[in-house]
C-alpha cells in the first residue's frame, strides 16, 4: 500500500504503529484512511493518508469495501516524508 500525508507538519521520519480509525472512497475509487499512532511519541496523532492501493491478492482487504479496513493494525514507515503502510492481515 502507498500513500500521501496531507498534514499540516507531517511525521518525522520512522516506523510508525498505528490503526486505521476511518475509510472512505472517493468518486474515482480511491481509498482515503486516516491512521491514529498507538505507541511512542507521536501517540494518538491522526495521520490523514489518500490514494491507498490494495493489493489485490490480500483477499482479506478489498478496494471496494474501504470500511473492511477499519480496526486494521499496521506499520506506517516513513521515509524522505513519504509514508507507506503496511497492514498487518493475513
């Protein structure tokens, strides 16, 4: 998965654990999620990402059921200010 902060400060570079607390698409199918730390520094800080792809062959996320990613832990690595998720499904 790959994404965009579109914050005001953005994230310092690291790794990142967090949950997805919301998931919308868009008109053009795009998903948008918005991420909440859960431990370290930055705890508790949302973190607004856009234009996710789901891979397809993950069959427990699906890109026209944004709201199945709800609940999702993951990793939010963050490198050159560019963020990347990984969620931790199976």
């Amino acid at each position: 998965m790959f994404a965009r902060i579109f914050e005001m400060q953005p994230l310092p570079d690291g790794t990142y654990d967090v949950v997805v607390v919301d998931a919308e698409a868009d008109e053009h199918d795009d998903v948008h999620i918005e991420v909440a730390v859960t431990l370290g520094p930055h705890i508790g800080r949302i973190v607004r990402l856009r234009k996710i792809h789901i891979d397809e062959r993950r069959r427990s996320l699906r890109a026209d059921d944004p709201y199945a990613l709800l609940g999702i832990p993951g990793t939010l690595r963050v490198r050159d200010g560019s963020p990347v998720f990984h969620p931790e499904t199976p």
